[in-house]
C-alpha cells in the first residue's frame, strides 16, 4: 500500500521503505536520505552532485567558528562523489531522458538505494543502481555499491570516483555561506584523500575513498588513474564494454578525525581504515551494518497496528534518531537537525534532554548514558557561561557545540540586515533544569547509579548552585523570583516567573539537595548548602490562579485575542489585528509551557489541573514551533482530549516526511522525532514512574489503532508492552524477574 | 532580416549583430560569444556560471604542461561571475521560468548583451541585462554594465560579483582533464582577487574584479562585504528594492601576468589597474573601446551586396580574427581554436600563416607583423627542432606554443586507449616553408623592408639551410628527394616528394638565395651557401604527370574509388567499400593539396593546369578538414569552377555560426574564419601581386551578389575596392599617389 504524504514524491512503500519517485533535486529529500551513523552523515545528494544540490557531510563534534558569526558544524567535502563517462561524455542526468528514477530508504537494514534508467540523445540506455549505508559496525566507514548497466551501447565507461573540496555550510545563503576549512587533496590508484583544516586550527579531518570493481560481465578493465585537482581528487576507472555489459563496483569511503587520533595521525589512519575497508569488502561490510541495525531496532521498534501512516512515520523518526546518536563518543549530542543539515549549525539545544532523550533512555540507554555524558563532558564550560553571568555553578548553554560555551550570537540580521538583539542564550535558562532533569529519567528508567554518582549528581549540585545564586529574594512577599527569563514559549521575552522554568529549578534544587544526603560528604555538598536549597526551593514564586497555572507573572493580563481560522493542515491563524511584532502583549502562546510542565513534573498535578490548563493554553498556541505538536498530542492522550492528541501526533510525525514545516531541507526536526516517540509512550501508552520508581501504565489508544506493540527497557530489563482497545499485555524479554507495575491502577508482577 | 542557421537558436538581425534566442546552454554558443582581446579571452557562458557550461578564460601566451600529455593554453579562473540572490534565493534560471532570454553579439562595437526576463514559482518577475567586453584599448581589461530591473517584488537583492577557480582544461573529458594552476584567492572590499601560479612554473597571472553601483532607483545599497572561500572569492552588495527597483552596477575585470612584469608584481599591478579601470568608469571604457572596434573596422571590413547571409557571417569570421591577435604582443600568435576554447590546446599551426595572416596582412598589417615576429622570436626553438632531428637550419614546430619546440605528442590514445603514434610533428613539415611564405607574402603587401631584413630574412635562411640538408639525392635520377612526409592532405603518411612541400620548399630555397644575393655579405649566407640552395632547388622532384601534378610520388598508382553520394550539407560520404583505417591505399584525400599550392604559386601554373587539377583533386575530396572549404572556394573563383566556388564558400564562412563541423564548442575554426577572407580576396575579387610586385585584380562574382566592397591596405596605402558585376573600382583612401595595379588584364593608374 502507497501512502501519499505532503510531497506526493514520497511515499512509503512497506513498513520499512521510504520512496521516492522521479529524478528531483529537492533539498527536503536530501535531508530524508541522509545517510547517518551519529558519527558521520552525508546528505543525500546524488553521485554526480549537481551543482543544484546541498551537499552535506558531517563529523559529529567537528565545528568551527571562522568568518561565521556562530560556531558551525563543519560542511566538510562530499565523499560520496561518482560520475559516469560514456565514450567521454559525463552522463548528466538533467541532459538525459530519466525514464525511472527511484530512491528507497531501507529503514530495517540502514541502506539507502538508488536506481534509474536513462537514455541520451543518440538513443544509449543505462541502467545504474547504487547502494550507500553509514556502517553502525564501523562507524567510520561509508560503503557503496554500484551496478551499471550498458543496456543498448558499447563503447568506454569511466567510472570517476570523487571527493570534492567545492562545500559550504550555508552555500545557498550569499550572506552567511563559509568553507570552515582548508584541504590538501591527493590521489593515487590507491585512493582519492582529503585532510581537511578547519580554519580556527581545532580539527583535522582526513576523508579517503576508493573503489573496486566486484564483477564485470561483457566488459574489461583498461585502465585506472587519478588526479588531484587542488579543490577535488578523483580516481578513474575505464571500462571497454560491449552491448549488455554490466559492471559492478564496490566503493568504501573511510573518515578520520583529529578528536580520535593525533592531528598528524589522521591522513595515516584514514589511509589504513580504507585498506581494511575495501579488503572487508561490500558484502561484509553491509551484513555486520545490518546485524547491527536489526539488533537496534529488536530493542527500539514500535509497531502501530491499524494506522500504517502514523505506523512508518513514527518509524522514520525512530530511524532518524537511531541514525544521529553514537553511543561510543561521549562528548557530542545530537543537534536540534540530527547530523542531517545546517539548521541550527548543529548546535544542541534542550530539544536534546526533553524531547529525543526519553527515546534512548528507554529503548537504548547505552546510548542515552553517552548523550547525557556530553553534558557532564562539558560542565566546566557551563561553569564558564555561570561566571560571565555572575553566577555560582553551571549554567547550561541555550545553544551548545564543542566547548560548552554558550554559542548562542547575541545579536543577529534580519533579512533586511537589521541589528536584531538575540535573547535566548542570555535569558532562557530552563535549559539548565531541563538537562538535571533528563539526567534524573535516565537514572530512574536505568538504575545507572553509577553514572548518578559519577556524572549526573555533579551537574545536578551545579545546576542547584546556579540556581540559587539566580533566585532573587522579595522581602515583602518572602519568596524568590527568577526574573527576566524566557520559557518554552518564545512569545513572551523578559518575563518573570516562568512557572515552566521555576518549578523546575525548583525540583533541580530540591532532587540536589535529596542527592547531597544520599552521598553524605562525599557529595562535596554541605548540610549547610543542601539547606539552603531547600530553604529557597520551597519559597519560590509558581505563579497559578485557581487551578490555572499562570504561564509567568501577569500573563492572565495579557490581552485574550482568539484563535478562530485554521489553515488547510489545520494548523492556527494569526488572529485579526494581531501585531505580530509584539506579540508580548498578548495571550497567545507559540508552543507548550505549562502543559510541557504539567508532562515533565506531573505528580504536582491534579488531573483536572491538567486537563484546565490544557484547554486554556491549547486554545491559545499558534503551534509556531515543531517541538509544540508532541506535547499537545502527549497531553492531550493523558488529560482525555483524544481529538488533539491524534492531531497533534499526526502532525509531530509527519514532520519530516511530509515537511509540514517546510523547512526540512535543513535537517531532520530531531525533537518532533523524539516527540512522536514520547507522544506514544508517555502519552498514548501512559507510561511513567511513580514516586517509588514502579512502572505506571496507564493506556488510551486512539480509536483509528488496533493496537501499539513497544519494546523498551526498564532497570534492567527488557519489555515488551502491547495495547489494544481491549488489553494491556507487558512481557520481559530479557533481565531479572521481580518487577512490579501499575497497569491501570492494578499492580501486575510480571 | 532574419536569417537562420543550422542551430536554429543562432540569428543575425542586422548586419553587425548576432542574435540567440532562448534560455540555452550550449557549448558552442559559449564559443560564439567569447569575448576577446587578443590579450584575454572568456567563453561566453553565464554570469552565474552553471555547472553544464564550460568556461574557459585564457591569456595569450600563458601555457603549462602539468600533467597533461602535452603543453596547454592554460584555462584560468572564470573572472565574469555574478549571481543575483532575492531574499537570499539564488535566481538559478534552470528553476526559474523564463519568458525571454537573448544574447545579441555587437561585432561592430565589440560588446556582448544579454538580457532575459524571468518569474519563480512566488511570482517574482525580474529583468537583467548585462554587457561585457575586452577592452580593445586596454588589453588588460574587461568591462561590463548589469542592470537588474525588480518588477514586481520588493525586498532585499544581494549581487555577488565572483571569481571562481574552479575550472580545468578539458573539463568533459574524464581522461585529460586537468587545472593547470595553484590559485591564491583573496577578497576585500576593494576586490575579489587571484593569483594564478602554473603548474610547470612559468607564469604568474593575477586577476582582480569589482564593481561598483551606477545608479539607482527605489533600490538602496544597505551592506558591502566580500569573502574568500579558498576556492573562489567574491564581493557582495546587498540592496534592499521596492517594486519596479532598478539597480544598475558596473564592474571591472583586470588582468595581469609575468609575461608583462616580473611574477611578485602581478598582484600590485592587477590591483592598480583595476582601481583605475573603476575610477574610469563604465562609459569611458565603453567609449575607448568601441572607438577602437570602429577603426578596426574602417580598415578590415567587407561587405558582400545581395546575399546578406554571406555578409554577415564574413564580418563574424573577421570579427573573431580581429578579437583573436593582439599587435602589441610579439610573443603570441593566434591558436587554431583562437583564443575561444581549448580544441588543439592554444597550439600555433600553420593555419595561422597560409588561412589567417592574408587578412592581417593586407587589412591590419600592424597585426600581422606582431603575428609573424612571433615566428622570429621562435626561432632559437624551431633551430633546435632541427638539430633534434639531425638537421641545419630551423624547422618549425608543427603544433607551436610558448618555446617554438615542437608540441606535437608522439604518441596519443584512441578512445579505447589504444596507443597511436602521431606523425605530425615529425613529418608533416611543410609549416617550415609556410611561414617563410607568410613573411615574404607581408612583405610584398606591406613594403616593410625593416622587416624583411631584421625579422623574415634570418627565418628564411634558417628555414632553407633545413630543407638544404632534408633533401636527400638520388644519383641516378640527379634528383633531391624529400621523402617520409605528411603534406597537406593527412590521409597519406609516410609519403615521398609531396608536390605540395617540395615546390614551396624549392621556393623557399630560391627565395632565400635572392634575398641573400641581396643583401650580400651582411646576411650571413655565403655565396658558397646560396649557390647551392639554388643548385639543388632546381633539382627538387616534382611529380608530375602531363598538366596533371601527382600529389606524391605514387599517389596515381593509388585505388581510385568514386565520391558519389553526398550527405544532407552536400558534405561527401564514404564511398562503399573504403576502409578508413587504411585511407593511404586511396586516391581520395582529405584536403586541398595540390590545389592550394596552385593558389600560393600560381605564377608556376597555368590555367589549364589549376582547372585540370581542380577538377581531377576536388572529385577526390572527402572535405574532412575546416581548411578545405575555403580553397576550394579561392581556386574554385579562379578557375571559372563557380558552383563549387560559391558552396565552397558558403560552408566555410558559415563554420562556426552554423557549427557545420559540429565542434564550434572546442572554439572557433579561425583558419576557416581567414580562409573565408583569403576567397574573398584572392578568388572572388581576384586580387594578386604579379613578378613586378603589382597588384593584379581580376575578379568573378557569383551571379547572386551585386556587389563585394573590401577595404585594404597595399605598400602603404588604404584602398577600397568595389566589384559589381558590370564594373570594378579601386580607390585610394590615404597614403601616397603613384600605384599601378592590372585591372581586368589592363593597367589602371590609382
């Protein structure tokens, strides 16, 4: 069955297949069939690279500040290059009749498939296919396959194999466009290479890349040669072949970095990681990357029976996720647009800890344990961005990249090239919070004390630290403020008392000062300072009227301007005489605050609080952030407003496959990927932890479902947990017998 | 009057315009709208420089070998680059539509325009127009005005005017392709720079661009910045436009090179000229230029009456000439592809001397001087050749570039990369006597007695002291043979006594005997010496059978096989039966021979003999060169074979309009391009110099022109010459009184 999404290009074939048709060179595509390991990704542009394309290439941890206003993921060279030659004539597809074209994402195996057939004018016909993966087995190789196909023509076929230096991070935009790097290309019959500089000297990268040829039929081999052309390198390979000939290539593609070996190391390393790669050969190569994918998704997969487009979407976010973390480097994160674009310069946001987060941490938490070791990585920077601002503790950047540093630019241009003042990596703090909190849901899922000795309790203690130098005491009132913050809603700027941001350091001072007991003096707490955090926690200001949570002091007397007109995908309308360049004076709210609240601290809700707020804020959120939709679908699953929770799911979702923003040529929405996860699992399966650390589960399922099959793992176990209208079934697949549930408030021992 | 060529998007409107219609990107227009000084040139593609187009941007003189298999008119930085952005959209006309695209080739003044109107899918219609030139009066600069009309949009525009290094010698072709320099890119406000250094070391060449604003028109310059990407640089102007904005900018390229100052100079020297070329400003340029363009055509040009398609394309093969030779550069002659593209890599062959010097000769004579000193500062490496192959004298290189050494490979690779061995620059060594030829014909033209004795005696006293020593003597016959060559026809191989070679070679003897006889002992050729260059000239082996002259000894005992059937273009077809990998067992050949010594020494043939061998030699003709046309056309006119004359003549003045030998795209046919002038002159109007050193005019029309008038020069004098069918008029423009020519058989007093 075809499902026609937004780009009625794409479609999704099987479960596990995402496809598109025809020969386009769409930049949203690019991004879908990147192809990742979360320690290199290359967008997915074609072999040729036309120069109408975006190409994308990525190490992760690999940034660079330059002539660049912010620190930048580096755009580093396209690896991926090959172009055919036909009797000398480059086969350029936008010069032949295409008659197919077709390109599937093998989302099961981690492969992503290339095939077409064209003819040129004097009537030759070709037929390539090519096959690329990023290894999860050796996550420092690329591996292709290559078939041509000479279905009418004899003659010579040159088999180019490319590098090309021609990169840049934002090379369709004349204002910020930069190449973050010098390159000294080479090439020999051995390989075309790459050692990449990056311009403020941080890293080196060195890329190489060979082929060999795998099978010949009606064809022969009469040559192989290579050139360095300074900006790319190439290796050639000639072919004499016959009508009907059929060549077949194997290509690998071997990255190495200067954050694993010395600077001077790489171009050797590179060199022999190439060796072994083309020795392993193809067919190793693809059955170790896919027994590794197959054991990914044997732990993370989620099936949704009944609702095919809500089953592989949330498939393809999963994949996306999957494809952007490694678990084997500890001192990067996943960027707000994975590893699959420049959006956001690969910088890593809160979108990390609260929306993609919960999916590693329960479905795999090695890699989740990794993710979060970033952070502990980069606390002395966080310490740093603390003490600029007259600070105790850690401060966690609003936007992060290699150091730790806040990365956010204070100030940018408009289109018009106006000085815009940027506030977000002065005054949105709830990151902070957020980051002790992502920290906590790991340790509670996991049962990692070791890693809540080791690495969360000392950014815990810091982040409290900071808080409780940031809270500023009201004599009058005897309460604290923490004034001049931006929360989850980006509307409202230089608000005070965000209740988001302050029950959540509220929580952050009282979790460190739990902790600081637990650990006793060897915490590097004192009783002292564990009392004052308890002090000032429970007398900081949550402002609330009645049930309703006010989102931050003096919101309720905001002007109420209704949201009445929808667009056609149903998403919000400026309502009439909205100024939308002031948009501080009103009651309209961009994204989830106090019902993201409400999701992440729960248990200090009643669920008629819950389901009050919801109302009156879901009725006034212009949904004008991706990361809004799983909240509301989140939310709207657990406080009964089942119409919005299937919408907003829907939406969150589909993002990326049906770029409902309209901006996934940039990347993948990593965070509404992490949100349909969430929205399934806290929302739709009603999954949490109670105050004793049981497992609560507590489904609805929308009624359009048959049922939701999830793997995920709980202290130590794997589970399996199956819903159907009429049935909630959890079985351990793995770890030790003697856990105890609540499954719809019955305690069940499994 | 609109007249279609072959590529029905090629027209000419008026007759000093050349017309294309359309959005194209074709290879051959690239060639056709080269602009070029002599001193630089740029193909014609587009300011945005699309990755299917093949720029080529050369300096005359500047060569590098590399890694190529030969010495190669190096491809340099593309320097015309501009692209328009609209709120940081790229305006890619592939994704644009559109409504209107025309470039239109100014031949009389010298300047290139194009102007397209295009909308995007958000319906925003823009109109540019650009022009450019290479400077006729300053050598070293190119010029251009943009102006780019927003219709119906406002916004911000943002022009980046850039310099892109990345290009290669033989961009298409996977097996030679090659960049022939290392480039060091800059960029400032002031500049987007490069220095060029070749690959071999022997030539520096910077070039600057910048532009600066015109004038303006509800459109405001907001932000000036330039960047440096390695690989390319670039300045950029922002603009923010209302409606109906009308932006208007020029731009200036500079040039420089360490052909002209020493190779630290280049860059101080580039950056000066191009403040100057700014601070003189569009109009200036502009004027200087056309008022160079409109002298240059006061002497060179022709009109045919009556036959406007004619016309027309005759100025376009001049026009190409004239842009192709720079008189102020004596280093430099003109490629076989002009300065237009890379087809016989910028190599110097004897098309230059025998097709492309008659028109410099007698229209700008200033250039063929400079054209022919390029012969006699080669000198020292054409002796050289000669000592290579064991002889005295000079032999000049069949392929020339910057050393006068010979550039012919000895060996190249068919296309399934079989070695082939290439015979030309061994054998083919008729260009020696050529060029002594092309010196004596200048001279007789131009009375430059200086010359003669500085600059052609030396080379035709090196150039006999060869052939002196090629001739082999038979005893028996009491005969010098000269045997195992290549004549004009390159169908035969290995051949012996070429009628073609031995004649001019005997001229070239004798004629150096005269010249030393008189200048005595101050030649440096002693009696002894002359005396026998005389003896053994008049005992070269001519071949000759009756009236009938034998090509080569043999060539009559040949196969002869019947042309019977024509192509569509009245082009021969094979006839049936001939192998063409063994074409020396045919009495078919490729090219005039025979014919065009008839043409060059006419006064040792009678007419009965040029009509016999016409006739015999033109049946046997396979017109496998763009140098046979436009013989067959001259003696065609000269031997009352008017049919043949006038189709002759169509073909070869249409060679690159129409691309009727389908690689216009690798550059111009510029010894078509001359040879279409050499039919002009000396077969149509059928002018000549007798024994006496008079002009003889002795003109044949073709029934459908009215009328030709040719302006040239002669011993000093500016004439123009009117043929009409009933009447020939010679007048005097300017020089001295006193010229006697023989008009129609009588003798005329001017």
């Amino acid at each position: 069955m075809d499902i026609n999404m937004a780009k009625e290009s794409i479609h999704m074939d099987s479960a596990r297949i995402i496809t598109e048709d025809g020969f386009r060179l769409d930049r949203a595509s690019e991004t879908r069939f990147t192809v990742s390991n979360g320690c290199f990704a290359v967008r997915g542009t074609s072999e040729e690279l036309y120069d109408n394309e975006t190409p994308g290439t990525y190490v992760a941890g690999v940034f660079d500040k330059g002539n660049s206003a912010v620190t930048e993921l580096v755009n580093l060279p396209y690896p991926f290059g090959m172009r055919i030659y036909i009797d000398r004539e480059y086969v350029d597809l936008r010069e032949w009749t295409v008659g197919f074209h077709r390109r599937e994402l093998d989302m099961a195996r981690g492969v992503l498939t290339r095939e077409y057939a064209a003819a040129d004018a004097k009537g030759r016909r070709l037929r390539v296919r090519t096959e690329r993966l990023a290894s999860m087995a050796k996550r420092y190789i690329g591996a292709s396959r290559i078939v041509i196909t000479c279905e009418n023509f004899g003659g010579v076929v040159n088999v180019e194999n490319f590098i090309d230096c021609n990169v840049y991070n934002l090379k369709n935009n004349p204002n910020e466009r930069e190449r973050h790097f010098a390159a000294r290309t080479s090439a020999d019959d051995n390989a075309a290479r790459v050692i990449c500089a990056t311009k403020d000297g941080d890293y080196t990268v060195a890329i190489a890349v060979n082929a060999k040829t795998r099978s010949l039929a009606k064809a022969g081999c009469i040559g192989r040669y290579s050139r360095d052309f300074g900006n790319y390198a190439a290796v050639y390979d000639d072919f004499e072949v016959e009508e009907g000939a059929v060549i077949e290539l194997e290509r690998v593609t071997a990255f190495c970095s200067s954050r694993e070996v010395s600077s001077d190391l790489t171009e050797k390393t590179v060199s022999g990681r190439l060796a072994e790669g083309l020795k392993t050969g193809w067919d190793k190569l693809l059955a170790e990357h896919v027994r590794e994918m197959e054991n990914l998704w044997e732990r993370a997969d989620i099936t949704i029976d009944g609702d095919s487009e809500a089953d592989k979407a949330l498939r393809f976010c999963l994949y996306n996720l999957i494809c952007s973390a490694n678990p084997l480097d500890e001192e990067v994160s996943i960027g707000a647009k994975g590893l699959h674009g420049e959006g956001y310069k690969g910088h890593v946001f809160w979108d990390t800890e609260l929306f993609m987060l919960p999916f590693f941490t329960y479905a795999l938490p090695d890699y989740a344990r990794a993710l979060l070791s970033y952070r502990w990585h980069k606390l002395e920077g966080a310490k740093k961005n603390a003490e600029a601002g007259g600070y105790a503790g850690a401060r966690y950047p609003w936007e992060s990249a290699d150091s730790g540093l806040e990365e956010t630019p204070s100030w940018g241009f408009d289109y018009k090239r106006n000085k815009v003042r940027i506030w977000t990596g002065d005054i949105e703090i709830h990151i902070t919070c957020d980051i002790a909190y992502a920290m906590r849901e790991y340790v509670r899922a996991s049962g990692d004390t070791e890693f809540l000795r080791e690495r969360a309790a000392p950014v815990i203690f810091e982040t409290a630290r900071f808080w409780a130098s940031r809270l500023e005491y009201d004599k009058e009132r005897d309460l604290y403020d923490i004034k001049g913050v931006i929360g989850p809603d980006e509307f409202h700027e230089h608000i005070d008392n965000n209740a988001y941001t302050n029950t959540l350091a509220r929580w952050n001072l009282r979790y460190a000062a739990e902790l600081a007991a637990e650990y006793g003096a060897g915490s590097g707490v004192t009783d002292k300072e564990a009392n004052i955090w308890v002090d000032v926690a429970d007398k900081i200001c949550v402002p609330r009227s009645g049930g309703l949570i006010e989102q931050y002091d003096g919101f309720f007397k905001k002007q109420d301007v209704l949201i009445t007109e929808f667009d056609a995908n149903q998403m919000p309308l400026w309502p009439e005489g909205v100024d939308i360049t002031k948009l501080g004076k009103y009651q309209i709210v961009k994204q989830a605050d106090v019902v993201m609240l409400m999701h992440l601290l729960g248990e200090e809700f009643t669920p008629e609080e819950m389901k009050e707020n919801y109302i009156y804020y879901e009725n006034r959120t212009m949904h004008k952030s991706s990361l809004g939709p799983s909240m509301y679908a989140l939310m709207g699953a657990r406080t009964g407003q089942h119409g919005k929770a299937y919408a907003n799911f829907m939406r969150t979702v589909l993002t990326d496959i049906a770029d409902n923003q309209g901006n996934t040529a940039h990347g993948i929405h990593a965070a509404a990927a992490g949100g349909a996860w969430c929205a399934v699992f806290y929302g739709f399966c009603g999954i949490g932890v109670d105050a004793a650390g049981n497992l609560v589960i507590d489904p609805w399922l929308p009624e359009k479902w048959n049922g939701i099959t999830m793997n995920f793992h709980f202290l130590g176990r794997r589970l399996r947990l199956t819903v159907t209208h009429g049935e909630v079934k959890l079985e351990r697949l793995s770890g030790p017998e003697g856990l105890t549930a609540t499954v719809n408030g019955g305690a069940v021992e499994l």
